[in-house]
C-alpha cells in the first residue's frame, strides 16, 4: 500500500482497491474503507500517522472491495456512514451481492467469499447522486456515476475527484479482459464524463492516481466497445448467453478459473445483451427450454 499526498487535504492509500483520506475539521473522512479488515486497519493507521482520527465514512457504491473494511473500523468507533441511495440497501444486507450475482437465487457456495460478500454495515445518511455533502465543514460534491453499479457515485473534494469503478487504469483493463459493469450505455457515459469534471487529481477505485484520466478513459470505452461488437457478431447465429459468454472468453483470451470469476464477466455479457435488445438490434427468445438471443430482423422475417 503506497501513501499518496495529493493535496494538502487529501491523502490517498494507493493498492488493489484505492482509499481516501480527506481531512476536515476533526479529523479524516475517509472514502472506501477497502475489502477488508487488513485494509481498515491501513486506513486507520495512516489516520493515526497524520495526527487526526477518522470521524466518518462515505462510501462510493455497494460492491464488497470497497465497503468491506467498515466493520473493522465500526468496531473501533461509532462513525457516521453516508452511501448512495440503493447501493445502501445492498451494505446493509450484503448477501444480495452474490444473490444478483446468482440470478437472485441462493448463492453457490463459492460465491460467499469476501470478494463478493462483506460484512454488513449500516448507513446513516443515503444520499442522492449529485447532492453536497457537509461533513466536519468539508463540503463533499456527490457525482452520479452509474454503471459499474446501479448508483455508483464520484465524490469530490478539495479538488480530488475519486472516481470510483467508473474507470480502471488501462493496465486494470487489460488485467480483467472485459471490467465488470451491469449497464452498457451508462458506463460509457459516466466514463466520459469523469473526464468533463474540472479536479487536480483523478483517482480510480483501481489504479493510480492521475492528472488526467482521459487515456484510460478511452482504454475502458474502447474495451467496452469491442467487447459489444463481440457479441453483436456472436448473436447473428442465435445463441444463449452461456454461449456468449463463451466467445467473449474466447476473442479476449480469458479463462475463469471459478464460479467467482465466471459471473463477474457474465454480468456484463449480459449488460451488452440487454443494450443490444434495447437498442432494437437482439431479440431474446424461448425455444425448447432455453432462451437464445437472435438478429432482431431474422425474428420479424420469422413472424
């Protein structure tokens, strides 16, 4: 974990999983608080090192490698927690994340890890994307980001944009083949206009921090991009979503060693089917038991 002072105000534990310190009147916000207790404890120890407690929380989106060391530091003190509206109801009954991850059926066995399920929270300011938050003097500017998750959002202070997962360092897209996102359209915009937003420093939920994010910007969208044209392609033969699946896996060299791995990428195969459908290109249709994905004109023809 490297400690990066960004600004005066504003500290950044650069890792696997960025975190924030934004110092206030009594002390240190921290932003994302990591996947788990380990991660807490880097936080608080940074904290301490600078002189100052931590006297609140706010986390970006409900995805467990970034609200996951919450409860260690909820432990230690009773901190005020602010999240987005609809991401809070998942951190306070983080089961729901692999129950989506599952279709909304009890979860595999292996999907109850710490990387898709933390520890519960609570949370006590929701917040609507877009509203100024005041917390120990310290005006925080909420930014809607949606599409990696349904309410994701920026928080801005000092200067400091933390972007959340609404983009990756190019080196983190290239590690993941195809990044997790549940909407295709939404994560190209809030990708976009990450870049729109005037800030000294732009962090990523994973990556290092930058003056200007725009090569990495365009590095997600155009992974993005190609990876809803794999699947354009696949769909032109009908074809169930396990099949392309399968072709993405194949055109991006990716290999999901476990259940884990193999629905945080069917997730967004999934997401550019539903563009595909939205945008009148796909119809999915039921024959035989399954549901397959087809040319929207060949099924008008067939009709």
């Amino acid at each position: 974990m490297e400690i990066v002072r960004l600004t005066q105000d504003v500290t950044v534990l650069h890792g696997a999983v960025n975190m924030g310190l934004v110092r206030c009147d009594e002390g240190f916000v921290a932003v994302d608080t990591g996947i788990d207790k380990q991660a807490a404890k880097q936080l608080q120890r940074a904290a301490a090192d600078m002189g100052l407690p931590l006297v609140a929380i706010v986390n970006t989106h409900a995805h467990a490698d970034h609200f996951g060391g919450n409860a260690q530091l909820l432990k230690q003190a009773r901190l005020p927690v602010f999240a987005p509206v609809g991401e809070a109801a998942v951190m306070r009954q983080p089961r729901f994340e692999p129950e989506y991850l599952w279709q909304g059926a009890q979860p595999l066995p292996q999907l109850l890890n710490k990387f898709l399920q933390a520890p519960p929270t609570p949370v006590d300011t929701e917040f609507a994307p877009g509203v100024e938050l005041v917390i120990g003097g310290r005006v925080f500017q909420t930014v809607s980001l949606p599409g990696h998750s349904s309410n994701q959002c920026g928080v801005l202070a000092d200067g400091v944009l933390f972007a959340a997962d609404a983009y990756f360092d190019a080196d983190v897209v290239d590690k993941h083949g195809v990044p997790y996102m549940v909407n295709y359209p939404q994560i190209l915009a809030s990708a976009r206009a990450v870049a729109g937003i005037a800030a000294s420093s732009y962090v990523p939920g994973h990556g290092a921090p930058v003056a200007n994010p725009s090569p990495h910007i365009s590095a997600l969208c155009q992974r993005h991009e190609e990876a809803y044209g794999v699947v354009i392609e696949r769909v032109q033969s009908e074809a169930t979503l396990e099949d392309v699946v399968a072709e993405v896996c194949s055109k991006f060299g990716l290999n999901p060693a476990n259940p884990g791995a193999y629905v945080l990428l069917r997730t967004p195969v999934a997401a550019y089917l539903t563009a595909a459908v939205e945008a009148g290109r796909v119809l999915p249709v039921v024959r035989a038991g399954r549901m397959w994905f087809v040319p929207a004109e060949e099924e008008l023809c067939s009709d």
